[in-house]
C-alpha cells in the first residue's frame, strides 16, 4: 500500500530523534493536521509533520481503492485488525464500512500511534481502538526503526512491545477475526506463518502488502517463496487491480512467475494481495448489496424521468417537426412563385440584353456618323477659316478701293469745281458730239 521506492531511512532523522527525545522527557509532539476528504467524508487529520513524505501524501480521496474493496467485501458487523495501521487512514475507511463491528488500529511507533490516537478521537471513531505494539511471531519487545509510515522491525531501533496476533485476540477479547489488513513494510511473512491457525479457524479475509523489495531487503523472505506458501495455506488468491473496474483479479498458481515478473518490473515491486479460505468472505457484502439495489433503483427511476423528459422533448419536437414541415410546404410554394419569377425576370433580362445589344449597335452607328459629321464640321472649319480669311481679304481690298473711289471722287469734284473745268466745257460738249455719231 506504499511505495518500496519509500523504503529507506527517513533522511529527516534528527529531527525526529528530537521528537522522541520530547516524548521521553514529557513533552508531547506537535502534530500537523489539514482537512482532507476520506471515503467522501472530510476528515480531520493529524501527522508528524507537513513535510512529512507520507502525510505530504495524504491528500482528497486517498486510499480511494480501499475504501471501495471494503465498500464491496467488509460487513456492518465486522472485527477488524487494522496491522500498519499509521496515522489512522484505512482505520477511518474500516470504521465506516464496520460500523457496528470494531476495529482494532495496531501502530508499533510511538510518535505516530499518538498520531494515530488523536486522529481517531477527532473524527468521532467510536469503534477504532488504537493499540501501540508491533505484531509477530512472540511475545515481548523488538526492536523498532522508526520511519515514518515506512518503520520496519530491525536489529536496532527504538524498543517496542512484541505480541502475537493470536494473543492479541485473546487479550482483547475478541469474539472472532473477519478481517485483517496488514502493511508492515517486509514483515507480513512472519505475523502470518504464525497466526494462520487463527485466520482459518475465523475464515479470516486478509489484505496484504506484498513488497518484493522490502520482503528481501528488510526481512529477508524470499518473494518466490513466500508466494508458494501463500498458495499452500490459502484456497483463494487475488491480485487487487488498482484504478481498474475489475477490482480483484483471481491469481492461479501457474501465474506466479508472470505475478513476480510484473512485480519487479512494472509495479515498482509493490502489490496488494487478498487472500482467505472462506470463499464467502468475497462475496458482496448485503449492505453493499443494498445499496447497490438502491443506487440501481435510484438510478432506474432516473432514467424512468429522463425517459419521461426524452417522451416530452420527442412531443415537442415531432410538433416542431410538422411545423417544420408546414413551413417547408409554404417555403415549396415560395420557392416555385420565386422560381416562375426567376424565368420572367430572366426572359426580361433576356429582351433587356437584346435590346441593350441593338442599343449598342445603334450607338456604334451614331459614333461612327458623330465622327463623320465631326470630320465634316472641321473640314467646314477649315472651309470657313480659308473663306474667313479670303472674305477678309477682299474686305481688305475693297476697303482699299473704296478708298481709291473715294479719292477719285474727290479728284473729280474738284476737277468740276476747278476753273480749267468750267473753261473747257465747251469743248468737252463739242468732243462729245463729234464723238456721238460715229460710235
């Protein structure tokens, strides 16, 4: 339920030396806390400190496949052993699930089992109690390296109490065992090669972590091996398939090679098994099964309403449909006048392209008789300008013989009225007769 690649030793070490050091000397640790959503629930929650790697973790919908395995397969009135229980998550999600049962919350470490205690009390869980002892193969004290929600029996490390699950459901007074979540970083080989006589006596259901890396590095299992002991002792083995809608996945014992190969190298050698020999622990719980009738009966009435919404929209738009196709029928109508209106206004535009083009052509025939006539009128210019000019010069010279009339006239008056005249008149008469008759 953690990652192997967490762990390792908490490279905060110093200051939780500290925090124990405060323990020892009586004073009690200041806790972080923040409100997180758990199985839908907000829920006030309390842990070493913000920076934290496993409280940094918690965070809305945490353990969300948890919630839904014990959603699924955790009765109402289930005794619950919650081993590894840290600060209290999966104790929250059993308590919910179990709420006419008990859960008893097992946390070996001291910091975190006070974080763990004040989770359970500030979240009202009146049917969890917190117990602070690691849980193994015998009774006594082991030693315990403190790490978070990574701590892990070890040869060094802070001291705790040792019991032995059978012990701890006769100390406890435990009328049966139903379920067991165990999650101790390596150790789960160890508490259930000594409690399997208990499990099957209760037709326990177990969920376990599987940890490759911390089953070899911190309790010296071999993963292969403990896999044929699981297959030995228990009748049904799953694989829990998290984000997946198959949520448990039967594992055969031929599937063991192909289990580890994809353990090691695609799950970062951590997965979560559920095992048991009472095959009826893995069916449906009735209150899941009750509220699945109530959610599908919700969900049907629904889809009745919806059904009765989609009947209603269908009314209003088959209506919508025959109006539709009433204004189709008239848009018809208007279309086939547009269209009759179309063929006159085309045949008119037809007769206008006609008579634009006889217009055109009358036009090419004016401008060709405008540029005769314009031809015409400038050789009538020119006509004009020679006649102008020829008018001026006989202006010119009748002006000049005007002048020289004018001046004979002249001449000739006074030559009339001049003595020499009037002298010679005589004579001119005389002239004139001889003249006369001979002409």
């Amino acid at each position: 339920m953690t990652s192997a690649l967490q762990c390792v030793e908490d490279p905060a070490f110093k200051y939780r030396a500290l925090e124990v050091a405060q323990v020892t000397a009586g004073t009690p640790p200041k806790f972080a806390r923040k409100t997180v959503i758990v199985n839908s629930k907000p829920r006030i929650v309390s842990g070493l400190r913000d920076a934290d790697p496993y409280f940094a973790s918690v965070c809305d919908g945490f353990e969300g496949d948890f919630a839904l395995f014990c959603e699924r397969y955790v009765g109402d009135d289930y005794v619950c052993l919650d081993i590894g229980a840290n600060i209290g998550i999966t104790s929250m999600i059993l308590s919910d699930y179990s709420p006419s049962g008990r859960v008893i919350a097992v946390e070996p470490n001291a910091d975190v089992s006070r974080a763990l205690q004040q989770n359970i009390a500030a979240n009202g869980l009146n049917n969890v109690t917190a117990l602070r002892t690691a849980i193994g193969d015998s009774k006594g004290t082991a030693r315990f390296n403190a790490n978070s929600a990574f701590g892990h029996i070890s040869e060094s490390g802070v001291e705790v109490p040792l019991t032995t699950l059978g012990d701890l459901v006769t100390e406890l007074a435990l009328p049966r065992v139903d379920f067991v979540k165990i999650d101790v970083e390596g150790y789960e080989p160890v508490i259930l090669r000594d409690a399997i006589e208990v499990l099957n006596a209760q037709g326990a259901l177990v969920y376990l972590e599987f940890n490759s890396w911390c089953l070899i590095a911190l309790s010296k299992t071999n993963p292969s091996e403990f896999l044929d002991w699981i297959f030995d002792k228990f009748e049904f083995v799953f694989v829990v398939r998290h984000g997946e809608d198959v949520l448990l996945e039967r594992l055969p014992r031929s599937g063991v090679r192909g289990f580890l190969y994809n353990n090691l190298l695609n799950c970062h050698c951590l997965n979560d098994l559920v095992v048991t020999n009472d095959g009826r622990r893995l069916e449906h719980s009735l209150a899941f099964a009750d509220k699945r009738f109530l959610a599908v009966q919700s969900a049907r009435d629904a889809l009745a309403a919806e059904r009765d919404a989609l009947t209603a929209e269908r009314s209003a738009l088959i209506a919508e449909r025959d109006a539709w196709a009433g204004e189709r029928s008239a848009l018809i109508t208007e279309r086939d006048a547009l269209a009759a209106e179309r063929s006159v206004l085309i045949a008119e535009r037809d007769a206008s392209a006609a008579e634009r083009s006889a217009l055109i052509t009358e036009r090419d025939a004016s401008a060709a008789e405008r540029s005769a006539l314009i031809t015409e009128r400038d050789a009538s210019a020119a006509e004009r300008h020679t006649l102008i000019t020829e008018r001026d010069a006989l202006m010119a010279e009748r002006s000049v013989l005007v002048a020289e009339r004018d001046q004979a006239i002249r001449e000739h008056e006074a030559l009339r009225s001049s003595t020499c005249w009037r002298v010679t008149a005589p004579l001119r008469r005389a002239v004139s007769a001889v003249r006369r008759p001979g002409l």
